[in-house]
C-alpha cells in the first residue's frame, strides 16, 4: 500500500477517562501522582453534559476524569456498559479541516461537524470520530491561543493539586486490548495511515510445554512517523486463549479498550522511589528476573547499563534494549480496580517509561517476566 498523505497530528493532548467517584480520581492525580488540577467543568457544561469533570495535568500530560450527573449524559452511557475506563483519545493537529477531510475522504466516520468555540484567548476548534475499538472515541482539536483545555472548562486557582515533583512529561505511547487486532490495525493504516513499528508474539507455553494454563499474546504497534504518535496492540493468543491475560482484561473491562497508558519520566529511579513513598502500588516483579538480568544485559546487546542493578530490583524496575548501550526501563502501575479494591474501577493501569535510546516496547521483559514467573512457581513445587 502506498504510504498516505498525513492527518496533521501534533501529539496525543490527553485522555479522557470516565470514573464513577471523581473525588477518588483528585485524590490519586493530586496527591499520589502530584499532578496539578488545572481545569474543571464549569456549571453550564455540567448541566448540558449531565458529567462534572477535572484535568489533572502534568508536563505535557493531561488527564480529564467525568463522572456522571444523572443519567443520559456521555458518561452516564459509558458506564452503564463498563467499569471506569478510557472513552475518548483527545489529538491536536495543525489543520483541522486537512485532518477531517483526509478521514472523510478514507471512511472515517465523523461524530459531528467541525465545531468552533471562542475564548479571550483565540479559538479552538475539534470534531471526533468512532473508533474500531469499543466506545472509545478519538477527538481531534486545532487550537488558535484557546486557553480552556475544553469548551465550558472553569481554570482552577494557581498550584491546585500537585507541582509534578516526579517529572513527568510526556505520553509515550497507549496500549489497547482486542479480542481480535485485525480490524483495528487496518483502520490505523487505512484510515488513520499509521505504519507498523515494532511486533512481538509469545506464550507461557514456550516455557514449560506441559503446563495446563498460560497466557499469551500477539502484539503489533502501529505510529504515526511525523507525530511519533505510537499505538501498541495486543491480542491473545493459543493456546488457553481465555485464560490469557489479554481477554480477562477484556472480560473485565465488558469489550475491547485501552489497556494502559505510558508516560516519561527523565529519572525512573527517583521517580518510582518517590511514587512508591507517596503510596503508589506497582505490579510486583519476582527476585529471579534479576536473578537473570546481568546475563539479559551482557546477551542482549546493550552490553551494560547505568543503573545499579541492586537498586532496581529493590524498586521494582525492568529493564530491555537491544543495541549497543541503547535501553528502556519500565515499571507497571497496579490496574486501577486492584488499587482501589473495587471492581467498578476497572482494569485500566498507567505505565512509566525512561527511553535510553531504545525505541522498543520491552519484547525481552515479556519473555524474562513468563519465565522468572515459571521459575518461582517451580520452586515452590515439592
């Protein structure tokens, strides 16, 4: 297929996510996260949209949470199908009537018109499409010195919430569930005219063949070159495709979704240590994946790391690369339901990512994670 024309997008603006306690979400952004709450809906969108809204943000980061007020509202919908989840992937682009015209002209399906609004400080307009992947909306917006992060946002006061002590900076890239990628892979080329960038596949099976469970997947991301803009797809796998972690989130989550969400930090160290102090619960890493990292790291390519080793594993961290002194380290956040142990929160969980010259999405770790696993259920065999 030949390469298409681009849509002009800038960078993902933000996330909007649907919450049944909005006061639980401030809670976590604010005072966990240190994120700050910028924004907030004011009482005329409130009534319109029957959902109070907040954003949090932090660098280039924002986050919107809604929980609804009263029924018929867009997250009132939401939630009637699903725990709290992500409903919309907000997109800023440089030409908005250029975007909406390509994804027109491609079979984009628009959920409006181009809509215009006005501040003291400019104009913003946005229009918003449906997505192969559940409700999950995609919104693109042109700003023209718009000030509100959207129309009917009330500013909060200066240095509400959090002052980003972590360092956060920017979305890395989003990670979705299907119980199939196909159709969701050929819409991002197609209509969106992403381009493969990276894919991986493995199952619990490769390790220990007699197992009677395990869980796998496929993976393939999808980005988009001028934007950098990058989409990670997962599916499950065979064999135990139900048991496979891919479809429990999808059984939880009641349909296909976004899964997790990656943000940079330029010094995951101090980062995940501070997290951790402020009461952040990551997803635990067994003792023998570090075990097995100085070998990971002297095989791999990278030859040697910067970090100590001891240090992260006290924290937690993983580590994969395949060039020569080029490497990420990643950490998961506990899903967002195990956080909160309520079910009604979901499955959804933020990852944090320090890039070191490597543009991967820790195909080692899947592996080095199934097998340090297999190792400690092993040893806790008679």
């Amino acid at each position: 297929m030949a390469k298409l024309e681009s849509l002009g997008i800038k960078r993902i603006e933000g996330i909007h996510y649907y919450v049944h306690d909005l006061e639980r979400s401030r809670r976590f952004y604010t005072q966990l996260f240190d994120f700050a709450e910028t924004w907030r809906s004011g009482p005329e969108l409130e009534r319109a949209g029957r959902q109070r809204s907040a954003c949090f943000s932090a660098g280039n980061i924002n986050v919107v949470c809604s929980e609804p007020v009263g029924p018929g509202g867009r997250a009132a919908r939401f939630l009637a199908k699903h725990p709290d989840g992500v409903g919309t992937l907000v997109f800023e682009v440089s030409d908005l009537e250029h975007t909406f015209r390509l994804l027109e002209a491609r079979g984009g399906t628009a959920l409006d018109d181009i809509q215009t609004f006005q501040d003291e400080g400019g104009t913003l307009r946005q229009f918003s499409i449906t997505t192969p992947f559940g409700d999950c909306t995609f919104r693109f917006r042109e700003r023209k010195g718009y000030r509100a992060m959207y129309p009917g946002a009330v500013a909060t006061p200066a240095g509400t919430g959090g002052k980003n002590r972590f360092g956060f900076a920017e979305i890395d890239h989003v990670t979705s569930n299907f119980q199939t990628m196909k159709p969701m892979l050929l819409w991002l080329e197609h209509v969106l005219g992403f381009e493969e960038l990276w894919h991986v596949a493995f199952h619990t099976s490769d390790v220990d063949a007699k197992r009677k469970t395990g869980s796998g997947l496929k993976s393939i991301v999808m980005w988009d070159p001028p934007s950098f803009v990058r989409f990670a797809n997962n599916e499950p796998a065979r064999p135990f495709f139900k048991s496979s972690q891919i479809n429990i989130f999808n059984e939880e989550l009641r349909g296909d979704g976004v899964q997790h969400v990656a943000l940079t930090v330029d010094d995951i160290v101090s980062a995940v240590r501070g997290l951790r102090q402020a009461g952040v619960t990551f997803m635990p890493t067994p003792a023998s994946y570090y075990e097995m990292l100085p070998g990971r790291i002297a095989h791999s390519g990278i030859g040697k790391i910067d970090e100590d080793i001891a240090i992260l594993q006290e924290l937690e961290i993983l580590v994969d690369g395949a060039e020569h002194h080029a490497y990420m380290l990643q950490i998961f956040l506990k899903e967002a339901a195990g956080l909160y142990g309520d079910s009604k929160a979901g499955p959804f969980f933020f990852e944090i990512i320090q890039r070191k010259g490597d543009r991967g999405f820790g195909a080692g770790n899947f592996r080095a994670l199934f097998e340090s696993i297999e190792r400690e259920q092993q040893k806790g065999q008679p």
